[in-house]
C-alpha cells in the first residue's frame, strides 16, 4: 500500500468512527438525514470518505438508504429491538463460551481494566456517550476474541442497533451500576476457563438488558 493510499484509509476510519459516534450518542438522533455534503463540511473533509462511512453505517445497520433521498439514521422500534436482543443473547453466549478457552492472562487484565474504567465513571456525572463508547469496547473486545469472524461481524452491527435504541440507559445510576456487575460476572467467568458459565453470563447480561428496557 502506498502512503497516499495508507493515509487514505486512515482518514476513511476516522471519518467512520466520528459519524458512528455522533449517531450512538444520539447527537445525529434516529431519521436524521445523512447529508453528504452536509457531514462532509461539519467535519472538514472531502466528500468521499464521508460517502464510504454513510455506506459503513448502512452496512452496519446504523443508517438506511432511503430511495432518493439519500440516507438517514436508522429507526428502531420496541419490537425490532427484542428481536435484536433475543437474537444477541444467543450469540453473545456463544461468543463467550469460545472466548473462554481462548482468552489469555494477558486479555484478562485488559478487560479487567476496562472495569476499572466502568467503576470509576460512576464517580462522575453520567456521559452516554462516554458509557456507550466503553460498553461497545468491552463487548468487541471478547467477541474478538471467539476466534469466528463471521459471529463477531454479526454481533457488532446487533449491539450497534441496540446501542441506537437504549443510549438513554445510561443516564440511569443505577443501570449503570447493574450493567457493570454484569460485566464483572462475565470477565470471572472467562477467568474460570469454563464455557458454559461465560455463556451464561453473558446471556444473563442480554437478557437483563431486555427487562431494564420495559421499565423505561
């Protein structure tokens, strides 16, 4: 790869991860126009990578095409989320139970510092799109560990729209206090090196999503 090209691709990351940000704290809330050229102004680039990221969104589940009329932020309603996460609870346990004999003692201290992390932001006042940024970095980082790219490419667009739905979760003190028990389970489960209870774990995490949602 040349370095125009090198640099292209970091430019186009980049671009991809501040578009995917501003949808996921919802400053780019659901049905909101994509504007290219729009988006491409608000970040001070050209408008190639900007059309790459609006297609990665798409991919991604984040936004919609829209005959015409470009794209928008994807909408998201009670029903496609319980399918969402019905769905996710599977695989996430699946993830989990292959992640547990693979995962070395060094991966092990990484998420135990994303814990880390997670506690001492319940010291400071609530950031959506801080929490959702740290949530979305402790799910992918044991997904990819499962060794399956295929499940884990399929669990990151099923936590991206979930994440569409509930960012308003972690406004809630107490959320995000059950949120990051539940993550500690999960993490001492994949230090036992046993996959059914890391399965378990990490269903039980999906499944306590789905009831925090109906009392919303």
């Amino acid at each position: 790869m040349t370095d125009a090209a090198a640099d292209g691709a970091l430019l186009g990351e980049s671009v991809h991860r501040q578009l995917r940000q501003l949808v996921l704290s919802g400053e780019l809330g659901p049905g909101t126009a994509l504007s290219v050229p729009g988006l491409s102004a608000r970040l001070g680039v050209s408008r190639s990578p900007v059309r790459e990221a609006v297609q990665q969104l798409i991919y991604e589940g984040l936004a919609v095409a829209v005959p015409h009329a470009g794209a928008r932020v994807a909408t998201i309603d009670d029903r496609q989320v319980c399918d969402v996460l019905a769905v996710r609870a599977v695989l996430d346990g699946l993830a989990a139970a292959t992640a547990a004999v693979r995962v070395t003692a060094a991966e092990l201290a990484e998420l135990n510092a994303m814990l880390s992390a997670q506690e001492a932001n319940l010291r400071a006042a609530a950031d959506a799109a801080r929490d959702t940024e740290l949530d979305l970095e402790f799910h992918a980082f044991i997904r990819d560990r499962c060794g399956n790219r295929t499940l884990a490419d399929e669990l990151a667009r099923m936590e991206a729209q979930a994440h569409l739905y509930r960012g308003d979760l972690w406004r809630s003190e107490s959320n995000r206090r059950t949120a990051l028990r539940e993550h500690r389970r999960i993490v001492e489960a994949l230090e036992s090196g046993h996959p059914d209870d890391a399965r378990a774990a990490a269903e039980a995490h999906v499944r306590g999503l789905i009831t925090r949602l109906g009392r919303r």
